[in-house]
C-alpha cells in the first residue's frame, strides 16, 4: 500500500517543461495521477 497513492486523480501543472515543474509532473505520474501539463512553448511539452 502506498502512502502517496494518485490513481484516479488528474493534476495539471503549470510550467512543468522542465526544471521544478517537470519533476513534479513526473513524480505524479509516477503515484498514478493523470498529468496534463502546460509551458508557453509547444515544443518541450512534446
């Protein structure tokens, strides 16, 4: 049993093409939360 448990949960994260905002994406992802993630720039969100 996890104790940080996201399945089910959608997170949208703001700057999240790199530094800070991309770990916190990743990190989610990984507890099973749906990401949707967004930069100013298209390209990095690829």
């Amino acid at each position: 049993m996890s104790l940080f448990d996201l399945t089910g949960k959608t997170a949208v994260i703001t700057g999240s093409s790199r530094g800070i905002g991309k770990s916190i994406a990743e990190q989610m992802a990984e507890q099973g939360a749906r990401v949707v993630i967004s930069s100013r720039k298209p390209g990095p969100c690829q």
